[in-house]
C-alpha cells in the first residue's frame, strides 16, 4: 500500500504538469457570479495561451543523444607488460560485435524516437524510467532486449529511508479493463488494477533480483488489502475468459498466463530512473505554474470585454424640461420597453454594454468615451512571461518568434547561459543512467568488458563572425582543432571524420 501511496501522488503532481504543458487548465474565478457570466457568453471555453510548455520544450529539444559509443573495458595490467596484437585483435573483435548490438538495440527498441520521448517525459514530469529486460526465444537463450520508456503516471521508485541512494523497490501500477476487447460494441464490465513490485536483491544490484505480481478483484478497492492477491491465484475472481487481460505484461505466458508467481531477475533491479534533481526531480515548468494561470486569467477576461473596450462608447443626454415624443407612447405608467424600465425586475436602464449602442441620459449634450488602450492588458501580459522566463531561467526571446525580439551573437550566449547551464546539468544527470542501461542490456546479451559512451549533441553552437573569430584567435593560441570545434558546436563524432580525412594537413 505504501508503494502504491507514492506512485498516486507522484500522479496527482505528472496529471497537473499534464494539464499545464497541454494548455488544459482553464481559469480560477474568484467570484461564481463571474464564471456564471463568462460561462453564458462562451467566454470560458477560449483554449489556454500556454506559454508554459516553452520552458519544457527549450530543454527537452536540446537534449539529444548524437552517438553510443563502445569501447575495451579499462584493466590495470597485473605486470604493466603492452598488450599482444592477439590481445588488441580480439578488443578490436569484441568492440565491433558491441557496436552492432547496440546498433540493433537502438533499432529493435526505437530509441531515436523513445529516447526523445523519454527526455520529453522527465522535463515534464522531472522523472522519467527505462525498463531493460531479456527476450528469450528459447529458454535461457537470449535473442535480444526490451529496453521500454515508462513515465510517472505509472512507475514509481520507492528509496530506502536510512539510505536515499538504495532502491528499496520499484512499483508499476496501471488499470485493466475486464470484458473490454477493445471494440465499441463491447462495454467494459469492471476495472482491476495490476501492480508489479521489482526488488533489486541484495548486494550491487546485479543479481537476486524478482519480481511480484499483484491484482484487485474486479471493481475492488485497491486501497484495502483483502482486494488485493497474487496473479496466479486471481482465476477465482476472474472469468476464465478474461484471464489472458488481466495477466498481460512482461512476464506473462502465453500457454498459461496464470502460471507463474514470482519472477526471479538474475540481473536484479533492470528499472533506471532518470530525474532532474535529488531525492526526486521538478517539472522544469514547475515556477511557471503560476505565470501561466494569471495569463489565463488576463485573457479570459480580456475576451469578455473585448467587444466592449474595441469601440467609442456613445451618448446622450437629455433634457429633462422637453418631454421626449417616443417616450411611453402606448402606457404613461407602464413604459412600452420594460428593458429601459429601471423599476422592473429585468431592468438595464437601458444603458447597454453593447458595441455601437447610444446611452441615453438625463442631461443636455451629446459625447462619447473614447475605445480602451490595449496597452490595459498586453502590459501585464508581457510582464507576465517575463516573471515566468525568469523564474525558470529560460530567455526571454524564447517566448517569441518576432524578428526585432531575437538577439544575436555574444547578446544571445549571455542571455543563454542560465538556460545552458541546466541543459548541461541534465546531460550530466542522465548521461550515467543511460550508460547503466546499455551495458545491462549488452551483459544480457553476453557481452562484457566493454564500456558505454554516451555522446551528446553540444547544446548551443558557435556560428555568429565574432564568436568564430574568437575560436579562430584560441586556435592560433595553441587550442587543438578539435577542441575548438567541439566548442562551436559540432558533435563529437562528427569531428573525429573531419580529423581522419584531413589526415597530414595543416
């Protein structure tokens, strides 16, 4: 129960960072006589102006894995004596047959579009998680390796109490809905929820590991223990023809989905948890939570008014010593237009918010009040993004596209630096957890002694005359070619093909 606590309120806070990347939040009112008016003219249905999924966006599209790379697994030398050519040949031989699996990692699981995903995922949420996990076509051989992106509405760390940096275990908790196979025509009966728990074992983590599986009756309470038991003793709760639902997942046999119990994991925890900060991460639009609400706010009433403040507002004043010929024509005491009666319950004075209508009044003269200034709104519209690029260190040229807003050259890398400077703090948190993952995934493929180098795209690259100018003066300076490259923003691997053909030049 406690597993599933944690997960329900990580939920909670992923359903609200939801709503505020989707522009899906709507308006608080302070008063309910206001939603009601808003809500008759349609006002309240104008989608969001969401400003806050920038901030999320501007660090997520920087964060992209240029290449893997492997390499031979750094040994002392038990007598310091240079290695052999036989030695170097089979490095050479085990570093190839890496490449290619991790290249057929990389294509069997997707993760050109699931490793942007992921990224996406725990700027959103600040955690995002990988799940690694042998695939055997026959039992104890391993054909390949699942690597799967699971985000926070349905996984969850649960981290030792005495000691944060230990995994005490990890829960993964998502609905079935029995009787529904997938066809309109077919209505769901019941909803059950299934829980794994993964343990890590003990010692390192690389082994003792397993896996439990957990499902509530049909319609239970999952926050009652009795309607919680283990998959394979749920065929008393559970029609025999919605068995194969109910127990799909990783672990499930085909031939009999019930059959097993515990998972044993030789690899023990395969779960890796990507997260921006410590002990947990933060929505990298966390602080502009709060921007993005009053921009809503300013816009929906902006809307309501805007007929209203577009135009001069007209009018006339009467006067009261000259009776008005088309006044009370039918009835003295019963006014002919009971809107412009100010004694009747439906009663407006006749004084209208209307564009284009004429106030009369009791006076003598004839005027109007001139259009609203925009300025009334869009100030406190620009002061609003600029409190939210602010607070999330994010520029503020981010937030428009207009020509005339967006510096250039060493303008722009000062404007910047916040902003890359978290880029590169995420790359520095993630860069390990992706290298743990690939080389799980190549020992379960019976690759070992080879390290994992994962290469990222620099975050900001260097192409205005006076930065290269600058570059060019490092070079002269004694700063290798590559060094200066690597600083205008050019990946990695793409320079060392750039060294190879210029083999012998100056």
């Amino acid at each position: 129960r406690h597993g599933l606590h944690v997960l329900e309120e990580q939920r909670e806070r992923a359903v609200e960072s939801d709503a505020m990347y989707e522009g899906d939040v709507g308006v608080t009112f302070a008063s309910q006589q206001v939603k009601r008016l808003l809500a008759r003219n349609g006002i309240e249905e104008i989608p969001d102006f969401n400003y806050a999924r920038i901030p999320v966006d501007v660090i997520a599209n920087r964060l992209q894995i240029a290449a893997v790379k492997v390499a031979p697994e750094e040994t002392d030398d038990e007598d310091g004596a240079e290695s052999t050519d036989a030695t170097k040949a089979g490095r050479e031989k085990l570093v190839r047959r890496a490449e290619k699996a991790v290249k057929d990692l990389r294509k069997s699981n997707q993760l050109d579009a699931e490793e942007k995903s992921l990224h996406t995922g725990v700027s959103k949420h600040g955690s995002a998680y990988l799940f690694v996990w042998p695939v055997e076509d026959t039992p104890g051989r391993v054909a390949g390796v699942d690597m799967r992106v699971n985000t926070a509405h349905n996984v969850a760390f649960v981290y030792d109490p005495e000691d944060p940096l230990k995994v005490a275990y990890v829960i993964k908790s998502w609905e079935v809905l029995v009787g529904d196979d997938g066809s309109s025509d077919t209505p769901a009966i019941k909803t059950v929820i299934r829980a794994n728990l993964y343990y890590p074992g003990e010692g390192t983590g690389r082994g003792g590991g397993r896996i439990e599986r957990w499902v509530t009756k049909p319609g239970g309470n999952p926050h009652k223990v009795e309607a919680w038991s283990r998959v394979h003793d749920a065929d008393a709760d559970i029609e025999d023809e919605y068995v194969d639902q109910v127990a799909a997942d990783e672990f499930g046999d085909e031939d009999d989905p019930l059959d097993r119990d515990d998972i044993p994991s030789p690899w023990g925890l395969t779960w890796f948890h990507f997260r921006n900060g410590r002990p947990e991460g933060t929505p990298e639009h966390k602080n502009a939570f709060g921007p993005q609400t009053l921009i809503n706010k300013l816009i929906v009433a902006h809307a309501a008014t805007i007929d209203y403040l577009s135009f001069p507002q007209r009018y006339l004043l009467a006067d009261p010593k000259i009776d008005d010929p088309l006044h009370n024509m039918v009835d003295p005491d019963h006014p002919e237009d009971e809107e412009d009666d100010p004694e009747s319950e439906t009663g407006t004075s006749g004084l209208r918010a209307d564009p284009a209508v004429v106030w009369r009044l009791w006076g003598k003269s004839v005027g109007e009040f001139q259009a609203s200034d925009p300025k009334q709104f869009l100030e406190p519209l620009d002061r609003y993004i600029k409190a939210m690029a602010e607070l999330t260190d994010t520029p503020q040229h981010a937030f428009s596209k207009a020509s005339g807003d967006m510096p250039t050259g060493e303008a722009v890398r000062g404007l910047d630096g916040p902003m890359l400077a978290k880029v590169k703090d995420r790359q520095d948190r993630y860069d390990p957890t992706w290298q743990d993952a690939y080389e799980l995934a190549l020992r379960m493929l019976g690759i070992t002694g080879v390290d994992v180098d994962v290469r990222w795209v620099p975050a900001a690259a260097v192409n205005d005359l006076n930065g290269l100018q600058v570059l060019k003066a490092k070079v002269e300076l004694g700063l290798p070619a590559e060094v200066a490259l690597n600083e205008a923003g050019y990946p990695t691997e793409q320079i060392d093909e750039w060294l190879k053909d210029a083999e012998g030049g100056s």
